[in-house]
C-alpha cells in the first residue's frame, strides 16, 4: 500500500563511480591500467611507470594527460620480443 512517499516508488541509487571494472576480466581488457598491467604481466608498477616514462611515444601506451594505459595486445607483443625490461 502507497504509504505517501516516493522512496519505495524510485530504484535504489548505486554508486556509479565503481563502474563495472570487476565484472570485466583483465585478458578480455583492450587498455590496461598501469596497477593492472603489473598484475596481469608480473611486472612491478614502479618498473612499468619508468618504462612509460622511458617510451612514451611507443605505439602500445595510450597517455591521457599524466595518465598512462597500456593497450594490452600491443604491449604483449613487445614483450614477447624483448629479453629485458
């Protein structure tokens, strides 16, 4: 029975900020955060942060202002030829 207020009428609020990060997994990910680029590749974030900042202008970074991604099929293929990082 309506009992004079809107509340139970309206969907419950969810936070949008979370998104739907978790629901996606990293292989299915086309860019990379640089935390979830060391997760996925067993390469330390502070390594990988240097190594962008050493190529930035490699086809497999994607910067966004100070941010930087790493587009995941690229980078696995400069991985797969490189003997160091």
């Amino acid at each position: 029975m309506f009992d004079g207020t809107y509340d139970e009428c309206l969907p419950k609020r969810t936070n949008n900020t979370t998104r739907d990060k978790e629901k996606t997994p990293t292989w299915q990910k086309f860019n990379l955060t640089a935390e979830e680029a060391a997760d996925y590749f067993n390469i330390g974030i502070n390594k990988l942060r240097q190594f962008a900042n050493e190529h930035k202008d490699e086809e497999f970074l994607l910067w966004s202002g100070n941010r930087v991604l790493f587009k995941r099929r690229l980078f696995e293929e400069y991985i797969e030829k490189i003997n160091i990082i």
